[in-house]
C-alpha cells in the first residue's frame, strides 16, 4: 500500500500558532485557509493591508528582525467561522516575544460576511471575543504563569516563587535544583532581549559562569517547553 497523498491544501493550524481548543464555544477553526490555498497567505495580506508600509527598505526590514521591540512584521492571519451567524474572520497574530513572560497578541481583525454584500452589525463586531481567544494561547503555548503585578513589580513562578526584573540579571542557579528553572531561562533571556542584547544567549553564559553551548541548550529546553519562540534563522541567541 502506498503513503497517502499530502493534502493539496495548506492546514492552517500546522504551526501550532492557533489550535481549534483556543477558541470560546460558537466560533470554528477550519483546517484550509479560504480558498483551499497551497500556502499561508499571511505576508500577502500584510503587504496588502499595509503592514510593512514603515518597514519599506532591506535594511529597515532587517534592522526590525535585530530590534528589541516587539515586532510588527511577520504577522500570522488566521480564518474563523462564527457557527450560529456564519460570519467569516480572520485574526493576525503576532507573537511578542520581548514580553515579560511572552505572549501572542491579536493585531489585526478583518470581518466578512458570509453571503458578499450583506452587511457587518456592531452586535457582530462584539462577538468576537478577542481577549479570550488571547488567553487560551498563551496559556497553551506558554506553561508559565502570566505576569502578575503584586508590590514590587514581581513575577509569579508556577512554584509560587516571586522575582523581579533586577532578579533576572543574577545567575540562575543548578538547573536539576533551582525550581522553575526553565521558566527562569526564558525570563532572562527575554529581559535581555528586550533590552536590546544582540546575542542574548552569550550574555546569559557570562551571567551564569558557563559555556555558551550550554546555556544554548538551556535555552533550547525553554523553547521545547513552549516558554520562548522558535529562533529565528540567520538571529543570534
């Protein structure tokens, strides 16, 4: 028996960005794009919608990739359905991984009718509940606790352990005894990043007292974890 044919048609949740269990009851995630495209269409529409309008040039463009802002390109649009009213969504997503702890945010929001030409109510606009759909990403795909602000500005661990920012500049500790170890790792290098550290993860071996092969793979086991983003090819750190 031969390996079945590869579907002729992109699955939009392939990336693990968006997953049909984020989304509150009502709303649906269908697997193709519209279109039943072969590929995500998600630069097109930036270019389109003017996204990197301000990113105009080469050098602009890399220079954002090497920035420590959070980014505005290399969004990801992704197609909902609204089962009772059939309204047609797409939302962009954007990862901020200069957060503290880093998270996905809703960027961009184009509605559609289901039949063209019908028109788009306020009470429509209304049921797309935005900060829901936020939340169930990232508590997916990020197993740390999100931030929360208690006196001092500290960061709540999973193990009830509190930080603060200044905290994340001193060494880590053993990761086999240092309680969310991992989650610490992610912390610092997101602090570092979003500071404007080119090579994050050579900071974090100086920081630590180690190999920079070793705190790469620290930082490896977090994004395995879920608590930092994929690297980003041709990027330090």
């Amino acid at each position: 028996m031969g390996l079945p044919k590869p579907s002729p048609w992109a699955n939009q949740s392939q990336d693990g960005l968006l997953d049909a269990t984020d989304l509150p009851d009502g709303w649906h995630l269908p697997n193709r794009f519209p279109g039943e495209r072969s590929d995500d269409a998600s630069a097109q529409l930036d270019e389109l919608l003017g996204y990197n309008d301000w990113v105009n040039t080469e050098d602009q463009s890399q220079g954002q990739k090497a920035s420590d802002q959070n980014e505005a390109i290399d969004g990801r649009w992704r197609y909902l359905e609204h089962e009772a009213t059939r309204t047609r969504v797409m939302i962009r997503l954007q990862r901020q991984p200069f957060a503290v702890p880093e998270e996905v945010r809703i960027t961009g929001v184009i509605y559609l009718p289901w039949r063209p030409g019908d028109p788009i109510t306020s009470q429509l606009l209304r049921e797309l509940p935005t900060a829901r759909i936020e939340a169930a990403i990232n508590k997916r795909l990020f197993a740390m606790k999100r931030t929360e602000t208690i006196t001092g500005g500290k960061i709540v661990l999973p193990s009830g352990r509190k930080v603060s920012e200044r905290d994340l500049l001193n060494p880590l500790g053993d990761p086999k005894k240092t309680p969310d170890f991992y989650e610490l790792v992610a912390l610092q290098h997101g602090h570092l990043s979003r500071k404007g550290d080119k090579n994050p993860s050579a900071t974090m071996a100086e920081i630590n007292g180690v190999a920079l092969s070793t705190a790469q793979g620290w930082i490896t086991k977090a994004r395995d974890r879920g608590l930092l983003p994929p690297g980003r090819r041709g990027r330090a750190g």
